[in-house]
C-alpha cells in the first residue's frame, strides 16, 4: 500500500458516495487507474464495505449505556455461546472482547431508559454465562466514527 491508496482511502472514509472520477480527481489520478486501485482495496480486504451513518436521535434512540459484562467461564464453549447470543441483540451495536477482569464492553442504544431497563433484564441478563453485568450511561458522543488515521502528520 503506498501513499496514493492510502489518499484513496482517507478520501472514502469522508465520503463512500464519492464517484470514481471525483476520488481520482482528489487523489490526482486518472479514472482507470483510479478505479483499479479501488477494486485492488476491495479485493484484498483493506476495504470492507460501504454504509450510511444514520442519526440515532433522528431514529428516537435517544439513550446509550455502556455495558461490561463479566462472564462466569471464560472457556472457549462460554466465550462462543455468549458472543453467538450477543450478536442476535440488535441493540447492542458494538461489542468488545477484553483483556483484564471483565470480559467485554457492550455498547447500547434504545429508545429511553425504561426500554434499557427491560433490554438489561429481560435479554441482556439472560446472556449465557453472565456472571455480572455493570452499566455506566453515556452523557456525550465527544468522538464517534471517526475516520482511521491514515495520512502521516
């Protein structure tokens, strides 16, 4: 990967919607090469896929806790069985595998607290091998989805 890809890349992570001649334009390219160089990112992974970032409070998920969760086990069935079931809650829109005394970090969005509460008891504590649950509530996103750092400064 040499500075034009990473160029490339930084110029998508600002806009997936930008169209091929406008990227190679940016990036100082002509359209072919500009092209095969995208479909080379793609191929080999660097490039996962393209998505819109939706507002949760336009959507009326307006509530966001952080959830740590410490399993009972940490045998490979336990670590399996809970990150199958943990990936069917569609709440739960990041979830982090952790070294250290707790296992994972989960983070949540609903719509309102009484909505987390029932989430927390009703799915989230049922969890298979969930020792302990702890919750912090988010007050403010300072940073959220920020672009890697791929140009050096």
């Amino acid at each position: 990967m040499d500075e034009i890809d990473r160029k490339i890349l930084a110029e998508i992570q600002l806009d997936g919607r930008l169209s091929v001649t406008e990227l190679a334009d940016r990036v100082g390219l002509s359209l072919s090469p500009c092209h095969r160089r995208i479909r080379a990112l793609e191929q080999s992974g660097v490039i996962k896929g393209y998505r819109a970032h939706l507002d949760p409070g336009a959507l009326g998920l307006n509530f966001s806790a952080l959830v740590f969760v410490t399993l009972r086990e940490g045998n490979r069935q336990a670590v399996e069985s809970f990150e199958d079931a943990v990936m069917k809650v569609p709440e739960v829109i990041d979830a982090q595998r952790l070294f250290g005394d707790l296992d994972y970090l989960l983070n949540i969005v609903t719509c309102d607290l009484p909505s987390f509460q029932r989430l927390y008891d009703e799915h989230l504590s049922t969890l298979p091998s969930v020792q302990r649950l702890t919750s912090t509530l988010v007050m403010k996103n300072v940073v959220k989805d920020r672009s890697l750092p791929l140009i050096a400064r």
